[in-house]
C-alpha cells in the first residue's frame, strides 16, 4: 500500500528576499496506505502549500518527502480542487478520458464505473455548463478516483456548495472511499467535515506548525444524523477552541 513519508518538511515563500516568509515549519507525518487523513487549519496556515508541495507542483525549502505507490513503479497521484475545473468544451465522459494515460476500453469502462458511482452515468454525454455546481464537483471526484491514484489529494472541494449539497457529497465520497480505500489526503478549513470523513486530523496553526494530530476512531458509514458523530465533532471542536477561525458550520452548532 502506497505510504506518504513527511519529514522536517519547511517552506519558504521568497528566500532571499526581503520579503521571505515562512509558511511551513518543521512538519512531520506520515499517512498508511488506503487511511483518510484531514489537513484542518485556519486561512493562510499552509493548507493548500503543503498540498501543492506533496502534489510536486510547489518545491519545499528543506526536509523530506517521499511517496511509495501500490506498483513499484512511479506514484500516480489524483486532485480535486476547490473548483470542478472540468473543460467546459469537453462533454462530461471526454473530461473523465483527459486526464487518462490512455483511452482503451478498459480504461473508459473504468471512468464510467467511477461516474456511476457518482450518480451520473446518464450524464456523461453533457457539457459542464449543462450541469449544477455539486454534479460538476461529483465529475471532478470521479475523475480523479477513475485514474486510481496511490494518493488523492482534496482541497476544500466542497467548499464552493450550499451546505445540503455538500452533505451529500460527503455521504458519496465516504461511500466511494469505501470500495476504493485509496490513501486521500483532504484539506479543508471545517473540523465537521473532517471528523464525519477522516481516520485522523492533522491541525495545522498559523505559522504552519502541526497543533494537534487527533484519531478518529468512529465506525462508517458516518453521518451527520448520527449522535456519536455529532458529540466527538463537538468534542474535537471544543479541544481546537483555542485555535481562532477555526470554521463552525451551521450543523456544528445545531
Ligand atoms: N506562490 C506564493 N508566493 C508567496 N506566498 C505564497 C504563495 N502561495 C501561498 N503563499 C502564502 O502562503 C501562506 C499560506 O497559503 P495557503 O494557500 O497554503 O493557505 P491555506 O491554508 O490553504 O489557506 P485557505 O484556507 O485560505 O485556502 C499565505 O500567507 C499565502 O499568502
Ligand atoms: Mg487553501
């Protein structure tokens, strides 16, 4: 199983610069292979940096990362970002093929297993602009399960939705997670989600030191209806009381 190794890991925006900052200091981690890991942490901590550093499109500035993959070979790695980014050109079933390797018919049986899985077989001869804001993220999603990455990396897809629509993504991806049991590394800013999604939460401060790294040892199927799930999220907020901007969705405080 693919493992994600962090250590020392340090960024710095701007070295040499009289304007140098550091966003990232002196992270260490490690995420198992097919677990569910949540980056919680206030706007500006270095959710999205480290990220983006883990991803390989940011260099960090000192320290180690290492990821192995499921093959032996090169690690895959998916994203799904705040905002679908589908090609508004590309019909829903062509958005799923851009990203692929290749466009055998194993691999577009693949894509739509995937889109199915979503809720939107039916869907996948339409154009983006034809579709709501939450189907578009729920293409984004499959897209990036259907290239079977050692590693899925999330920021804050869920962010950009209504609250509704987005409780019921979550429900989805759960389920998703559930038969895939891809290792997913998940940003987001809300410690609800985290604890309705995760196996563990890292919290990040300002300054982007780890605060906190918290197990969440709950049975799944978890959902917001569910009292067990309601009262650890309770706890886990009043433990991360001291940490401002921490966000409190309307359910949180329900
Ligand atoms: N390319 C860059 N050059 C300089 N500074 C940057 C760059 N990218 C990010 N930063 C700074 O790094 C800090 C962390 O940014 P980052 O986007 O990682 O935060 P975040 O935790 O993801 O915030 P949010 O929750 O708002 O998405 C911020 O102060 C930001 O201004
Ligand atoms: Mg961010």
């Amino acid at each position: 199983m693919a493992v994600l190794t962090i250590k020392n890991l340090a960024k710095t925006f701007g070295v040499g610069t009289a304007k140098a900052s550091r966003v990232l200091d002196d992270i260490s981690f490690e995420v198992r292979g097919g677990t569910f890991v949540s980056i919680v942490g206030p706007s500006g901590c270095g959710k999205s940096t480290l990220l983006n550093i883990i991803s390989g499109v940011e260099e960090h500035t000192s320290g180690d990362i290492s990821l192995t993959s499921d093959s032996g070979g090169p690690a895959r790695m998916g994203y799904v970002f705040q905002d679908p980014r589908l090609l508004p050109w590309r019909s829903v079933m062509r958005n799923m093929m851009y990203v692929q390797d290749d466009q055998s018919e194993a691999t577009k049986a693949r894509a739509r297993k995937y889109l199915d899985m979503v809720g939107l077989a039916k869907n996948a001869d339409f154009f983006p602009g034809q579709l709501s804001g939450g189907m578009q993220q729920r293409v984004g999603i499959a897209r990036a399960f259907a290239v079977e990455p050692d590693l899925l990396l999330m920021d804050e897809p869920f962010s950009h939705l209504d609250a509704i629509t987005a409780r019921g993504l979550r429900a989805q991806l759960q389920d998703i997670w559930a038969q895939s049991k891809k290792t997913v590394v998940f940003v987001t800013h809300d410690v609800v989600e985290a604890v309705e999604l995760s196996d563990r939460i890292i919290v990040l401060q300002p300054g982007g030191k780890i605060y906190e790294d918290i197990s969440i040892d709950l049975p799944r199927p978890r959902r917001q209806t569910d009292p067990t799930v309601a009262t650890l999220q309770a706890e886990v907020l009043g433990r991360l009381e001291a940490m401002k901007a921490i966000s409190r969705t309307p359910e949180a405080v329900a």
